[in-house]
C-alpha cells in the first residue's frame, strides 16, 4: 500500500492547479501549463532562479537540486509555513496511470518538478489534521526505517539538507538521495523523496488515534496494566 502511495504521488504532477499571482520570470509565458507551479514554487523559496534570474524549465533537475528542493519544502510543511490553497482531487485517470511505466525512468524537468512539490504540499496541508503539540501519540510509527547514515562530505552543496531530512525520519537508506550527485533526478526518484518526507512529516504531526476506551489503536502502546 506504501509503495502505491508513493508512485501515486508521482503522478500528482499530470493534475491541474489553479490561481496564485506573483510575477514570473521572463522565460515562462504566463499562459504555460506550468506557470502557477512556477510562482508558487519561486514564491516559497522552494526552488531558486537560476544565475541569469531565468527558470529554465526544461532543464533536467539534478539530485543535487531535488534534495535541497524537498529539503526547504519539508521544512516549511513541519513548520505549518506552507499557506493553504484549494487542493483538487486526483484526477479519474490517475490511478491507472501509476501502473505505467514510462513516467518512472523519464528525467525531471524543472517545470514538473515545481508542479510535483507544489501539488505534493497543497494536499498534504488540507489533508493532514495536525495533533496537538504536546501529544504523546506523535512520533510513534515503527514503519518508518532507522535513521540511515550522512555519507555525503560537510562541503557538499547538498550536506544540510541530507543532514536535516535524515535526523528527521524523511530520508530511508534506499533513497537516491543519500548519495547524490549531478545526475539527473528520474521522476520516480523525486517522487520517492517527496514521499518519504511525507510519511515522515505525518508521522511528527498526527496523533496515532484512539480506540473506544481512550487508547492508542496500537496495542503496543497500551500500558500494562
């Protein structure tokens, strides 16, 4: 079921999206499909123009870039920074899609990963209902793999975003990310990451419930009487 999710977030990027204004940069035509992703990523400070303040939305996003990108992105979704807009449902075809295979190896351009970030974040904000703070509840998931070793060295571009997703339980050891490098980041890769900075993220800021006689639903978490 994990593994589902997880490609069916990949898939976020073939939903469309609606409204926000902000200025773009001069390579991006207001009208393109991309455009909203564009502002709203550029906006949060998600993703960064580049040297010559264009976009470059068809180039290919390295590691490198995707890992710093959903590093800023987690950091504002675990500080509640990210401002909720109208998230619209997965389109019919969406499903289906996930169990094609050709979207999973195609390199990621700028546009669509601007789209996937901000699709991922929109639905994680009006769909995720924050536990209280001071709950004991929170943190509690067994599911969520031990804390992988920081391979990369201090100097890497990429070392504190590694470094933050790791000791926050957002980066597993079969990531993509723990050894990145300029390559170019494949879609079914930064929808890995989106996703297990997700499950992380959930796993800080949901309670785990309760059953009918105040519990945890998880027995093992009941105290022995």
């Amino acid at each position: 079921m994990r593994i589902r999710t997880l490609l069916l977030i990949g898939t976020l990027a073939l939903c469309p999206y609606k409204g926000f204004a902000q200025a773009l940069p001069s390579d991006v035509r207001p009208s393109h499909w991309a455009a909203e992703y564009v502002r709203v990523a550029l906006q949060t400070k998600v993703l960064a123009l580049s040297s010559d303040k264009a976009f470059h939305g068809e180039a290919k996003v390295s590691k490198t870039e995707a890992v710093i990108a959903i590093a800023n992105l987690a950091h504002l979704l675990e500080a509640n920074q990210w401002k909720t807009r109208k998230s619209l449902a997965l389109a019919p075809t969406a499903d289906k899609l996930v169990d094609q295979s050709e979207w999973r190896t195609q390199p990621l351009t700028r546009f669509a990963f601007a789209r996937l970030l901000v699709k991922g974040a929109d639905l994680f904000t009006n769909g995720v209902q924050r536990a209280n703070p001071t709950s004991k509840d929170r943190e509690k998931s067994v599911k969520i793999p031990p804390k992988p070793a920081v391979k990369l060295p201090p100097t890497h571009p990429a070392y504190k975003a590694v470094s933050y997703l790791v000791s926050h339980k957002m980066l597993y050891s079969d990531s993509p990310f723990l050894n990145t490098d300029d390559s170019p980041v494949k879609a079914s890769e930064a929808a890995t990451g989106l996703a297990q900075i997700l499950i992380g993220l959930i796993d800080k800021n949901t309670d785990m419930g309760k059953d009918a006689e105040g519990s945890t639903i998880d027995r093992s978490f009941h105290k022995k009487p």
